[in-house]
C-alpha cells in the first residue's frame, strides 16, 4: 500500500512533461460518457487537464479536481477559466448533488472504490452518471510491442481498467456500457521516452535507475526497423470509455 500511495502522488514532479508529452482523448469518447447537451462535469484526477480539454470543446462546463497542486497548476496555466481545486475522489470538495456528471481519464485506477464511490453518489444530481477512459498503447504495431515489452517488467498492469470499472459498478449499482475508440500522437523519439518518464513507476525510481531505464528505451527506438532513424513516430493509442449509469 506505501508503494501505491508513493506512485499515486508522484505526478506533482513530472507535472509540465505530463502536460505536453501524454496523449488527449477523442471527442466520441467524451460524447458517449457525456451525451450531446451540455453539462457540469467533475474531471476527478484532472491532472494537466487533458480530458478537461476535450470536455471544454464539448461545450461542457467543467469544474477540475485533482490532489496534485502540482498538476493543477499545469491546468490553471493552460485553461485559467476553468473551476480547479485540490481533492481526492474519496474526499471530493464539492456541495452535494453540484454536478451532472463525474469523469475520470487515466485516474480511476488510482481511487479507492469503496468510499470513492459514497462522494460519487454525494456530488451527482439525480440521473449523473460516472464515465471513466484509459489510454493504452496499441501493441498491434511491431514497434509499440516491442516497447511494451521494454516495458513490463516495471508497469505491473497497474492501469488495469475492468477490474477498477467492476469494482465501481459493484459499489454504484451501475449499469455499464463500454466504446472502444483510438487516439494517436505524433512524436518524437525524444519525445516517446520523455512520456515514459511520466508514468509513476519511473517517476518514483532513483536517479541512476531512472536514466538507465529511460535509456533503454531510446535504445529500442534507434534500434527497431520501425523506428530507426525516424524524426516523427505515429504512436497509436486504444481508448476505452465506460460510462457507468447507477441505479
């Protein structure tokens, strides 16, 4: 558990990387979660405000909570009008029944169920619904399986999503209805492994560590056919969506 609450607050030390270097998400993502009419939308685990983005081009009103300052920041910088206060998804610093709806992308993972899902209940208003989204690298590519590998040793599956929405659906009484959609990102290479140093698992390494961690990474990038001497990468990502609907 030390371990999982060390990596669940590492994200404040890799904050501005976090901002520029992790994929958005697509909008029919945020128009399955969310529907067509504008709503007010809790962006629990918010972090840089990535999904706030694409909620914002949705027209939704988005209010952005996150126990990072230091990501906050990152999103005050970028979107100064949106609402953003620091909080947790089991102590969430909202009035009763304020929102329409509650998202969390990339972050759910990171809630414990149990009382999350009591503030849940707390903060939506009559007929909200919870919508979650992951991200995850489409090892159908060579190279991105190739770099999955690289990868797993030290991932251990932490962004696990069924098991979390199982979980959430169990404690809400929800029913729930899932899309597969996708994202891309054109990167650099220098860019790929700059991502990499913000997952929680590199950022809690040492230094050394770290460096030769990272470092093993660019090496696969020089080295794979798919790659090698490329400036620009297309680093395809599936997205899931859940939205979950509680009784």
């Amino acid at each position: 558990m030390e371990g999982w609450q060390e990596r669940r607050a590492s994200f404040g030390s890799v904050a501005a990387d976090y901002a520029v270097l992790r994929p958005g998400y697509p909008a029919e993502a945020v128009a399955f979660l969310l529907g067509d009419r504008p709503r007010r939308v809790l962006d629990l685990g918010a972090g840089t405000g990535l999904l706030t983005d694409a909620l914002l081009a949705a027209g939704h009103e988005v209010v952005a909570v996150d126990p990072s300052p230091g990501m906050l920041a990152q999103l005050r910088a970028r979107l100064p009008r949106v609402e953003a206060a620091v909080g947790a998804a089991e102590r969430i610093p909202l009035p009763d029944a304020g929102v329409d709806a509650v998202v969390a992308g990339q972050a759910a993972h990171w809630f414990d169920p149990a009382p999350a899902a009591v503030e849940l209940r707390r903060v939506l208003r009559p007929g909200g619904v919870v919508g979650f989204a992951w991200n995850t690298r489409d090892e159908r590519v060579p190279w991105v399986a190739a770099l999955g590998r690289v990868l797993a040793a030290e991932s251990r599956d932490h962004e696990a999503d069924q098991g979390v929405v199982a979980r959430f659906a169990a404690e809400l009484r929800a029913e729930v209805a899932v899309l597969g959609s996708a994202v891309a990102q054109r990167v650099t290479p220098e860019q790929v492994v700059g991502g990499i140093g913000t997952r929680s698992y590199v950022a809690t390494m040492d230094d050394a560590r770290r460096a030769d961690f990272l470092g093993r990474v660019g090496a696969l990038l020089a080295e794979h056919p798919d790659t090698r001497g490329r400036d620009v990468l297309e680093l395809p990502y599936r997205t899931r969506a859940y939205r979950l609907t509680p009784h």
